[in-house]
C-alpha cells in the first residue's frame, strides 16, 4: 500500500535525494533481524514470530504522520524493517511444517499467491486513498490491515513441536546462527534476481508517470496480477521436472523484462513489459522458495528461511542503493539502471548453467 507514495512523500519533504533510502534502510533492519527471527521461530514458535511482523506494522503506521522530517522517516523506515524481518520468515516454516514434502513446490506458490495478491492490490488502493484522502490516511489503514492480521494469527494452531517459552538468552546470536549454509544454491539466485526488484520499488513511479501512467500503482498490478495467473502453475512444474529447470526458465524471461523495462517508449510497452516480469517472478519465487527447503535441514528451517531472505533483501537493498545512486531525479538514468539489472540477473543464469553442482543430501527430520 505504501511503497508507491512514499518517494513522492519524501521529495514533498525535501528529500528527493534520499529516494534509495526508502527501500535500503528497510531492507537494511529486516537482514539483520533474520538470524534474530530465524531463531526465534525454531525456538519459540512459528506463530509469536509472525505477531511481532504484524504488530511492528501496526505501530508504524501512526508513527509515520507524526515524524514528518527527513530524518524522522528515515530512522521509521529502519523500525518498520523488523516488520519484514519477523513475519515473511515464521509464515514460509509455518507453510513447510503442514505441507507434504512432494507438494513443497506447489504450496509455495499458493503462499506466493496470497502475497501477489496483497502486492496486486495493496498499490491500487494506496494510490487511490492517497487521492481521494490524504496519504496520512493511507499510514492509518495500512495500520488497520497489520490489527486484522494480528486478530487472524490468535486463532492459528502452532506447528512447531516442544517449543520453549521466551527468554532473553534466544536473542543471543552466534555465527552458526546466521547462515544455514545447506541453502547457499538457492540464495545466490534469489540475491541476484531481486536486485531488480529493489531498482523498480525506487524509480518505477517516476519512470511510469514519465510515461504517461496516472496512477503509481498500475505497474504493480499488472505485474501481480500475471504472477498470480503463473504461481500454481510453476510450483506444481517445480515439484515434477525439478527447480533448475523452472528457474532457468524464469531468469531467462526476467532478463527479456527488464531490457523491455529499459526500452519501453510508451505506458503500454512498459505494462506489456511488467505483464512479462510477473509471470517471470511468479515462476521464480515459489521455486526458489521451494528449493530452499528442499536444501535445508527441517530441524532448521527457520534458519534457513531467514538465510533466504537475508538474501532476498540484500539483493533489494542493493537494487535500491544502485537505482537511487544513478537516478538522482535523472529520467535519463532510468533505462540504464534496468540495464544493469538486466546483466545482474543474467549473472544468475550462468551461475545455475555453468557453476552450480548438486550435490546429495543427507535427509533429516523433525522427531
């Protein structure tokens, strides 16, 4: 709901020149709170993980109209990170916990589809509050939706067996806490291929406006709505003809989307162009998602669901810092940032034809 206003928001406050800031600093708190949910959500539960994420949005969310500085933004965006941090990482073990182990690939598309469906509407709705009412009322309702998934989480059975009750020393970390090494495969994938994610996030308002799209959050749609229609479809592809094979797919389309991005002359080529990198991305998450846990240790899936996003928002966080460090209000600017993702996320591609090996894994399971 948020992101499409926001570099608006911080240009009206005059810092236009802190645009890749927007995406970075968030991204920047939910890296380093992984480890921290990664445990956590091994430890103490699934579910109290994903009520911190929730909670951490709803009081963002009157935060955000009563810091109007520069600075006061900047520090929330950090806060509001952590909401990132917990809940993405408990809800993706809490999936794998219920489902079958063969149908992995096809139940995180239907995960990536409730996702797509928020990031498919949430813009829209953000854009439209924002003209009908005033984007502090858009602050106000994004807090409204982070209640109502607090109230959904009460009444949710916890999958994780023996868990242990809170105490201070689950915050220490160690370095084996960071990083579940079996995953490293599927992250590589996922840091290079969000990059791009990160650069649309921070310039693809203004590049849409530029264009000649009213609304900012049209390319969010489109988008959305394509990965929607592809989901279910690549996750069960995923669990037959293995995770490479879709992956390779995937990166190959992503890459086709991102010169288009690049090139697009018109509204209507760059909406062609985002229909084009929905279903890319749509292909691309479930599996990668799905590939994680097929590398992991169940014992540790936390972990290495954190491992990923760590990734995943690295991967974010650079795309933002690159797209904001060549943009600097230049529209110039923009098609050469999607050319730099373009060859970022063909790195990917060589990495998983070229480099990549597997290697057998020694099964474990939860006792």
């Amino acid at each position: 709901m948020l992101i499409p206003e926001l570099p608006a928001y911080l240009s009206n406050m005059g810092g236009a020149e802190y645009k890749g800031l927007i995406i970075a600093l968030f991204t920047l708190t939910a890296g380093i709170s992984r480890p921290f949910s990664g445990k956590l959500t091994d430890t103490i539960g699934r579910v109290p993980v994903m009520a911190v994420g929730s909670l951490v949005c709803f009081v963002c969310g009157f935060l955000y109209p009563l810091l109007t500085t520069v600075a006061g933004f900047l520090f929330l965006r950090l806060i509001h990170g952590f909401s990132t941090g917990f809940k993405p990482t408990a809800t993706a073990a809490y999936v794998a916990d219920i489902v079958p182990v063969n149908r992995w690939g096809e139940a995180m598309g239907v995960h990536g589809v409730c996702f797509s469906t928020g990031l498919a509407i949430g813009p829209a709705i953000g854009s439209t509050i924002t003209d009908h009412y005033s984007i502090n009322i858009l602050f106000y309702c994004s807090s409204l939706f982070a209640l109502l998934s607090i109230v959904i989480l009460a009444n949710m059975k916890e999958t994780l067996p023996d868990k242990e009750k809170f105490k201070f020393v689950h915050l220490k970390i160690s370095r084996k806490d960071i990083v579940e090494w079996r995953v490293i495969p599927s992250v590589i994938i996922i840091f290079l291929s969000y990059v791009s994610y990160g650069a649309i996030l921070t310039v693809i308002s203004d590049w849409s406006k530029h264009l000649g799209t009213s609304n900012k959050g049209l390319f969010f749609m489109v988008f959305t709505l394509t990965s929607l229609l592809i989901r279910f479809v690549a996750g069960k592809a995923s669990d037959r003809y293995g995770r490479p094979v879709i992956l390779k797919i995937s990166l190959t389309l992503l890459a086709i989307a991102l010169f288009w991005i690049a090139v697009s002359d018109s509204s209507v080529m760059l909406m062609s162009a985002s229909a084009l990198y929905g279903v890319a991305t749509g292909m691309l998450s479930p599996t990668a998602t799905a590939w994680t846990v097929d590398l992991s240790n169940p014992l540790h899936r936390g972990k290495a669901m954190a491992t990923m996003y760590i990734a995943l928002e690295a991967g974010i966080g650079l795309g933002a810092l690159l797209a904001g460090w060549l943009f600097i209000d230049d529209l110039a600017m923009i098609p050469v940032t999607f050319y730099y993702c373009t060859g970022i996320t063909l790195m990917a591609l060589v990495y998983l034809q070229f480099i990549y090996k597997p290697k057998p894994l020694i099964p474990e399971t939860i006792s």
